[in-house]
C-alpha cells in the first residue's frame, strides 16, 4: 500500500461524513460561481455593434414622463443622426402570464426602426408583412419559442400602464439581435387606442458613427435645453447602467453574500478536518513513534485537506461550468437571464478559494499533531 | 448474622474474541464473599482481577456463570435493571476517582441520589452524613481541582456510600495517591467493613494495601490460584 | 432521573474557549437572518399605510400600482357623484383625485440620480389622510409651485431642504415643508398641489381617487359599481387592502435571509458538530462514570443535546444584539411596486429575536445529535480504564 493510497483509505473512513462535508463544499461553490455569474449578467450590459451607435432619448424629468411627439422634427434636422424612430414602452402583461411577463413590448416605427436594428435577422416578406398591417408585430426568436408561437399567431396584452389593450398579429420573428425576446408593434395603433395623446414615450436614436454618438448626444441635449419638454439623451449603454445603478448597493450585497457563503464553507471544511483528525489521533501518535517525521504527518493532514476541499471544488465549480455549457440557460430561465455565462476566471475564483481553504483547514490539526507527544497520543481512548 | 454469602460466584468464565484468538480473561471462577468481608483481589497485570470486579459490581457481563448478589443473580437482569441495581447496591471507588470536574464536592456525592426519587432534603441529609464520614464536609462546595487527590478520593467514597449500598468496590483506589493520602484512604475502606458493615472488595497489586484487607485472594491468567 | 441541568450548563460554559468558534459562527448566522428579515419587515411597513380603514382607493385596473395607474378626468365627473360617497356639511363628495408622477433627482451624497414620488393632492385629498402630518415649515398654498416633502426622503436628496428649490420639467418647485407619514408609504412621497403638477408635468389624467364612503353598506355598493362598470376599467378596494399588497419589493429580501441562513447553518451545524464531538472525547470517562453511577444512556444523551443547544442559545442571543444594533437604521432602495425611491428603518421585532434564537437552537440540536448519540453508545467501561 502506498502512502498516497493511505491518505485515500484514511479520508473514506467516515464515509458519511466525507459525503456531507465534500456536498457542502460542493454546494457553497456552486452557489459563489453562480453569484459571480448573476453580477456579470447584472452589470454587465450587451455589449455588440449596434448598441454603440444606439442612443436613447428620455425626459429629463423621469422615464416615467412622456416627450412631445413633434420633438421628431427636431431630431430628424440634427447633424449625425442616421435615424430616429419613437420609442414607447408599453409593459403589457401578456394575456396568459399570471403577474408578470418577462419580455418588454415597444411601440415604434417599423420604417424607421429597420435602420436601427440592422443586426436583427428577418425574412424580408415578414418585414413587409409587417409595415403593410398597422396591428402586426415582430417577435424575438427566443419569446417565441419559449410560448411556441410562430407567424400568424395574436398575441393579446393589458396595459399595465396605458389604459388600452393590444391585440397584435406576429408578421414576423427575428432573430440575431444581443437579446432576442422583445416584440416591436406600430406606434400609431398604440396612438390610435389612447386617443391620440401626441406624445413619446422616448427616442430611438443612431448615430452615424462610433465616434460622433457622444458629440451627437451633446446635440440633442442642447437642442431641447429650455424646451417645454427637456431631454436627457445618453447611449444606450449609459441608459442601461444607469438601470443598473437604481439598485446602487448589488455590487456589495452580493460581495456581502460571497463572504457569508464563503465563511459557512471554512466552518465546515475547518470542523471536518478537525474532526478528522482527532479521530486519528492515536494512529498519528503511532505513526510518529515508528519513525514518520512531522512533515510527513503534516503532509498526509494537508493532503487530506486539499482533496477534501479540492474534491468539493471540482464537484461544486466544475459542475456549474458543465451545467452553463451544456445547457440553454435563457431557454430554461424563460429568457429572464441572458448573457448567464460560467467564466473560466469565475472557476479559477472557485478553486483559489478551495485551496485557500484546504489550507487553512489542516492549520489547527496540523499544530496539534506538532504539539502533542507519542505519549500523550498513545493515550487517547479513541 | 448469617451464613449466606453476600456474593456467590459459579463457575464465572469471560473469554474475549479478536479476530480468530479467543482470550481467556477469567476461566471457571468459583467464589464466595462473606457480608462485611473486606476482600483483596489480588494478581499481576493481566490476571483478570478487574475484570472479575467489574462483572460482580454490574459493569460488566460475564460470557458463562452466575452472580449472585444478595440472592439475585445479577446476569440474568438486563441493561436498565442492572444500572438500577448497580445505583442501589454498588458504590464505586476508582483508580482516577472520576469525579465530575464542573460538580461540586457536594453535587458530586449527590448525583447517585438523583436517580431515587427521595425528596430535596432527604438528599441533602444523606449527602452531609456520607461527608462527615469522609471528614470533607467543610469542602462540599468546592470544586474537584480546588482539592487534593487525596481529597477527591474520599469524596468520591463519599458518593460511593450515599446510597448506603451494602457492596463498595475499588479498582486500585490508592494508585494515584500519595502514602499518607492512601493510607488515609485505606483506613476509610477498612472503617466502612469494620464499623459500617459493608462489604468491600479491593483490586490492587501493592501488598501494603492488601494488608488492610480480611481476606486475600490471587488471580493468575483468569485463574484463582492460593 | 435525569442528569442536574447545571451539568450542561456549565459544561457549556467551563469550555467557552473551545466552543467559541461554534458561538461566534452560530451568531453570525442568527445574526444575518435577523438582519435580513427585518430589513424585509421595515420595507413591508413602509409599503403599507394603516390608513383610514373606511377609505376606498380606486386605480385602473391592471395598474400594477398607484403610479402607474391612468384614469381619465372623464371617469372622475361620472363617479364623483355616486351615491354612497359621503357628503361635506356643505353638501360635497368627500372624494378627491391624486396625480402621481415619478422625477429623477440627484442625490445628496453625488452618488448619481434617483426616482422620488410626486403627489398632487387636493386640499381633500389632504383630509382624507390624517396620518400624513406636518412636521417643519408649512403646507403649499394651492395655486403656488411650492412642495412638501417627507422629512425622511429630504435626508437623501440635494436641494429639498426648507426653502431650497429644485428643477423639474419646466418648473421650479419650492420646498416650503416637510411632512411625516407616520412609518407608512407617505415616508417616500413629496406633496404638491394636484392642479399645479398637472400642469406642469403636463398630465391629463388622475392617478387615482380616494373615497370616503357614507358607510359600510355603501362601501360594498360603490366598490361592485365601479368596478363592474363597464364604461370604465377600474377596480376599487379599501385603501388599507391595497397597500397591504404591496409586498413585492420586501419579498426577495425574506427569500434571502431565509435562503442564506440556511446556507449558513449548514457550517454551523458542522462547527457544532464538532465542538461537541470534542466535548465527547475529552469526557469520555466521566460519561462512563455517569452510566456506572446508573444513569441511563438517554440522560446522557438528553444532558449532551442540552448542551448543545444552550451554546447555541448564547450565539443566537449574541446575533441578535448585534443585529439590535442596526434596529431603526433608516435606509432606502428601490421600490419595486412604484419604481420610485422607497425609505424604511430595520425592524427587529421581538418575533423575529424569538425565530432566531429559535433557528439557532434547531442548528445546535442538530450539530449535537450524533455526538450525543455517541456519547451515549461509549460502553460503562470507559470510566474504569486506567490510562
């Protein structure tokens, strides 16, 4: 028998509780990769082509206050502006769906939005079909699959904010878009059901180059400065951290979270190796007698201790990597996550911890072993 | 006063078993102790002398034999009787004298007695008497590290007696004490069967202590040998 | 029959320097569950409003709240006069319309931009909602660009000191007051006249009505009217009802204390697990004095679980006094029901203090019960082994 096969023989004593101590170590890990991954999805926004050219424009009072309608003639004469389509959040609650549905409904343009998501994939009929009828929709490939909706399919809505209700045929689904889920319809059926208020919800704007959006942006702040409805214009990045900044403390709630978890891992991995190894105590007495060194009993705790911990790492950390990569979390979760991806960084994380933990856990049984006499360990009744 | 022995042993054998080899620990003891006999158990280490005390004071079970204590055979009682029996009719005195470290010397002697169901101050009487007789009752609130070892070996006969049992065994009572101490102690044992009546039943290897006995008898590899 | 109480105790207690990782452990989880769900508790109470119970509010139907709700100035002339709404002495409906609107406004600590809750209220409005009271300076006058704001909300945002102004839309509001909404959802809300904040934040429609009805029976009457109206799409229910609902913003927060607790109280037990295993090993021969003694291995066991659990206790009562430390620290968050900045204090409640100490003793109970169990499993002998 080896001594590594010794160490091995040793750790599955207690099967047990090598079983609960390696889950929970497992479980804690899985859970910080998980909240590493959740803060990357939340403050981390789509990042493609299209969004740096992107910017919104809302009212300066709050995103909850409408703009004037005739505010397009405006912008259309600004310098730098590609195209410019209305841009009205209708948080609709989806006929069907019980509190809350998960994909986002906009009222816009459909000419003058087709020059703005020119990553979006669409059959060119279906966008025809749409322009041509003033109650159709286009859809996001993910919201479609996930209700099982295809072309021809009515969607109805309620109004959780605007006092209408929708009932919109799917011209078309597109599909290549950073998120995929939302549905676009007519703003002038939207106008029709309200009455005509004459007003935006916001702006859809893009700029004709990467490097003109923020000089483009200063524009249309200063061309409504003074205005009866002033503007506040940002790129479509700045808007969405600046979502993202309402819930200013996720940063520190979830740092705060990672150290609980991480303090009710060293419990356990410390208890157990503590446990461990005062079961032991007589043999290591033995051991020491018959002529091992006390680095070589410090070295068979610290192996013990790492492949406990590193056993849970694999286990905990490695399986969220196989679980991110072999499924389809925005299918699974809905299309409520999107960008929910296991980072070898994030695993790297995992594991630092692991060791860190490993070590840590054989401190204390190591100094016992160091301390104690082969008297005094003969001694014990274990 | 009768003729009766208070413990009657037949034909007591204990035999271990590790792995395949059986180990002989008492073979075939025949033994008759007289009420208020102050017996020695005597032998090298090996000789099974405590494991035959330990089976008459209940803390054991013989493999074959019979026990009987004050007429009731003990083997035939079963785990709950025998801890009843042994509260009752055992008192203990230890090598190490065990005494609990977070009791005091009072509580300590008190705790057979939380077994009865005698009322507060009944309890409190009998642990004051069984205190006196050990010459500790000015230490009843002290706690074990705060005494001598001397000390705590006549607190623990203390708790030994509290329940007036008619059988006290000691398993090497005197082996952690010093001379005077153990003579101290000695003198208590050889007081309780002389004065009190009751019978006591010594294990110990040193001749010195077996003097204070009445009776001596020698173990060998599980056997008695005189 | 059993072992003396103070033999756990103390025992408990004559090892502290050895249990102290169990204590402390013990304590943060106890302490991290009370802090958590009193953070819930306070956000639920600030959500809610024990307003007056007799009181009707009516919004639009499907509004997921106040602020988001649109009703029509249309709707107001045709309920208005209903029957069942109670009458002033000089023969008016004791009803009145409110116009909620969300502004962004920088915070005090240059930290970035926020959502505070406009109310425009009429004078009735005010009367319908004696729980709202002044606390500094003085009430807007109708007519005037002047603002009342919650004293709690001014601590938060730059300018709504008495006396300062601020910019919004086209305006500038002056903060002539500040107001106290008795711990209730006001605590988050900044007071306007109903006229002027529809003109200024061009609104046309009402956010919703408050109703006082004549009485119970004419509560229950208006209330089926309205909402089964089929000219208008509004659903009415008693003003406390409605904001006894809004639990959407406290929920994640009881979901992670519960959650992280748990998570928590697995290291816990196992720390418990092994001070007390410890605990077993050291006292190997005293449990076998105990059973030679008579004593039952059930005592034995009930006194270690004893133990167990009283340590425990000690570090469920320390989490809790720290978590005491934070009781009445007043914060805020997002609201998820009005978007709109919502204040609120921690709440430990004693409910709260008895589940935490309750969780605590369950982690210790479970940490000790296979100790126990092997204390109790020792065969008598021990206690007679010489070495």
């Amino acid at each position: 028998m080896s001594l590594s096969g010794f160490v091995l023989r040793n750790a599955f004593r207690n099967k047990r509780r090598l079983t609960l101590s390696v889950s929970s170590v497992a479980a804690s890990l899985f859970l910080l990769v998980m909240l590493q991954v959740a803060l990357r999805e939340l403050t981390n926004p789509i990042n493609d082509e299209g969004s740096s050219l992107r910017i919104i424009v809302r009212n300066k009072v709050s995103l909850a206050q409408p703009l004037p309608a005739r505010q397009l003639q405006v912008l259309e004469r600004i310098p730098g502006i590609v195209a410019v389509t209305p841009f009205t959040f209708y948080d609709g609650l989806y006929k069907g769906d019980e509190k809350f549905t998960s994909f986002a409904q906009f009222a816009v343009d459909p000419a003058r939005t087709l020059l703005l998501i020119t990553d979006a994939k669409v059959p060119r009929e279906q966008l025809d079909a749409w322009l041509a009828d003033r109650t159709s929709c286009i859809l996001g490939q993910m919201t479609a699959d996930r209700y099982g909706l295809k072309v021809g399919d009515r969607m109805r809505f309620t109004g959780q904010i605007y006092p209408c209700e929708l009932d919109l045929r799917i011209a078309g689904i597109y599909h290549g878009t950073a998120d995929d889920r939302n549905l676009m319809f007519h703003h002038k059926y939207l106008d029709e059901s309200l009455g005509n208020p004459g007003t935006v919800g916001a702006w859809w704007v893009r700029a004709a180059t990467v490097a003109e959006a923020p000089l483009v942006t200063d524009r249309i702040n200063k061309a409504f400065a003074n205005s009866s409805a002033e503007v506040r214009a940002e790129s479509e990045r700045a808007f969405v951290l600046g979502f993202v900044s309402m819930w200013a403390n996720i940063k520190i709630l979830i740092g705060g979270i990672s150290i609980v978890v991480v303090f009710a891992l060293l419990l356990v991995t410390v208890s157990t190796m503590s446990m461990a190894i005062r079961e032991r105590f007589r043999e290591l007495a033995i051991l020491k007698a018959i002529g091992f060194r006390r680095r070589e009993l410090f070295a068979f705790i610290l192996a013990e201790s790492f492949g406990l911990s590193m056993l849970g790492a694999i286990l905990g950390a490695g399986g969220a990597w196989v679980l991110f990569h072999s499924i389809d979390i925005t299918k699974l979760s809905h299309g409520l996550f999107l960008i929910f991806e296991v980072t070898p960084h994030m695993v790297g994380l995992a594991f630092s911890v692991a060791a860190l933990l490993g070590f840590v856990a054989a401190l204390a049984p190591m100094l016992t072993v160091a301390r104690t006499s082969v008297v005094e360990g003969l001694r014990t009744l274990d | 006063m009768t003729d009766e022995p208070i413990v009657a042993i037949h034909e007591l054998s204990k035999v271990y078993q590790q792995g395949d080899t059986k180990i002989i620990a008492l073979d075939s003891i025949t033994l008759d102790i007289a009420p208020a006999e102050f017996l020695v158990l005597m032998g090298p280490s090996g000789s099974g002398k405590s494991t035959l005390l330990h089976i008459i004071a209940g803390v054991d079970r013989p493999t074959s034999g019979e026990v009987h204590v004050q007429g009731k055979d003990i083997t035939r009682l079963n785990e709950s009787e025998l801890a009843d029996w042994r509260n009752h009719n055992v008192g203990f005195v230890f090598q190490t004298f065990n005494l609990i470290p977070v009791l005091t010397a009072y509580e300590n002697v008190e705790l057979p007695l939380l077994l009865t169901r005698l009322p507060g101050r009944e309890r409190r009487r009998l642990v004051t008497t069984a205190l006196e007789l050990v010459g500790l009752a000015d230490r009843m609130k002290h706690l074990p590290r705060q005494m001598s070892g001397g000390q705590e070996q006549r607190v623990a006969i203390a708790r030994a007696l509290v329940t007036d049992p008619s059988l006290i065994v000691a398993d090497e009572p005197t082996g952690n004490l010093d001379s005077h101490s153990a003579q101290e102690v000695l003198g208590i044992l050889q007081q309780l069967s002389r004065e009190m009546r009751k019978t006591v039943i010594l294990v110990t290897h040193d001749p010195k202590a077996a003097a204070y006995g009445s009776r001596q008898v020698h173990l060998e590899k599980g056997e008695l040998t005189n | 029959m059993a072992l003396p109480i103070r033999y756990s105790l103390r025992n408990a207690i004559v090892r502290w320097r050895s249990t102290i990782a169990t204590v402390l452990g013990i304590a943060l989880v106890v302490f991290v569950f009370v802090l958590l769900q009193s953070l819930a508790a306070g956000i639920e109470k600030s959500s809610g409003n024990t307003g007056d119970p007799r009181n009707i509010l009516v919004v639009r139907k499907g509004a997921t709240a106040e602020s988001a709700s649109l009703i029509s100035r249309q709707n107001f002339q045709q309920i208005q006069y209903f029957e069942g709404i109670a009458r002033t002495p000089t023969g008016e409906p004791v009803i009145s319309a409110d116009v909620l609107v969300l502004v962004t406004l920088p915070r005090r600590d240059h930290s970035g931009e926020a959502n505070v809750l406009l109310r425009g209220v009429t004078p009735r409005g005010r009367e319908l909602r004696p729980q709202v009271r002044l606390v500094a300076g003085r009430w807007f006058t109708p007519g005037k660009r002047e603002v009342v704001v919650s004293a709690k909300l001014a601590r938060r945002f730059a300018h709504f000191d008495l006396g300062d102004s601020f910019k919004s839309g086209t305006a500038t509001l002056t903060v002539v007051g500040s107001l106290d909404g008795g711990g209730s959802a006001f605590d988050s809300e900044c007071w306007l006249d109903a006229d002027e904040c529809r003109s200024i934040f061009e609104r046309d429609m009402y956010s919703s009505f408050l109703i006082r009805p004549a009485d119970e029976a004419a509560a229950t009457k208006l209330v089926e009217r309205i909402e089964n109206d089929r000219r208008f799409k509004l659903k009415a229910e008693k003003e406390v009802e409605y904001y006894r609902k809004q639990t959407m913003t406290a929920a994640p927060f009881k979901w992670l204390g519960s959650f992280l607790a748990v998570m928590m109280s697995i290291g816990a037990v196992f720390a418990a697990m092994n001070t007390m295993y410890a605990a077993v090993g050291a006292r190997t021969r005293e449990i076998g004095t105990l059973r030679v003694l008579g004593f039952r291995r059930r005592s034995v066991v009930f006194a270690f679980l004893l133990e167990g659990a009283f340590l425990a206790f000690l570090g469920g009562c320390l989490g809790c006094v720290i978590a005491y430390h934070w009781n009445g620290y007043t914060t805020a968050t997002v609201g998820l029901e009005t978007f709109s900045e919502t204040v609120f204090e921690f709440r430990v409640t004693a409910r709260l203090v008895i589940e935490g100490l309750l969780f605590a003793v369950v982690v210790g109970l479970v940490g000790t019960l296979l100790p126990a169990i092997r204390a109790a499993r020792l065969p008598v002998i021990t206690a007679l082994k010489s070495i």
